[in-house]
C-alpha cells in the first residue's frame, strides 16, 4: 500500500511538472510581442484564456511566475531558456 502511495505522489508531481513547463514555454512566447511589461502581462492572461478548463491554473502561473521571467529576460536570458532557469523543464529536457 506504501509502494503504491509512493508511486501515485511521483505520478502526481510529473504531472504538475509537465503542466508547469508547459504553461511557461507557452507564457515566454508572449515576450518581446508588446514594447510594455503590462502588454505583455495582458498577452500572457490571453493566452490563458484559450486554454478552456486549466485557465484558472494558467493564470495562477502568471501571477506567481511573471515577475521572475521578466527579471531573467532583463538580465538577457533568452526566452527559451527561462524555463530552465526556473527549474520548469529541466527533466523533461
């Protein structure tokens, strides 16, 4: 019974992984798209909600994520390596 709690939790947690490399690599896309952070924000929560039943979950991710992926684009890491930096998509990769 432990093994199999074990194993639903590591399931679990992959899973969360996968959606928040996800939601990140489709969020960085909106960078460099408008010349203001607030346009770009604007875009990130448009682009959440397309997303039908996982918007809420979406735009939780920008709130807590937007701040620190501008600061890494602003100190010029490219966009397609912001998810790793923030240890979004590492595994998977």
């Amino acid at each position: 019974m432990l093994l199999y709690f074990v194993l639903l939790v590591s399931l679990v947690a992959a899973q969360d992984n996968i959606m928040s490399c996800m939601f990140c690599e489709v969020i960085t896309e909106e960078l460099g798209k408008e010349p203001t952070a607030a346009g770009t924000i604007q875009g990130m929560f448009k682009r959440c909600s397309r997303m039908g039943l996982v918007e809420p979950v979406c735009d939780q991710f920008v709130t807590e994520y937007a701040k620190r992926i501008f600061i890494l684009a602003r100190g010029g890491v490219p966009a397609a390596a912001i998810c790793d930096k923030l240890n979004l998509c590492g595994e998977r990769r």
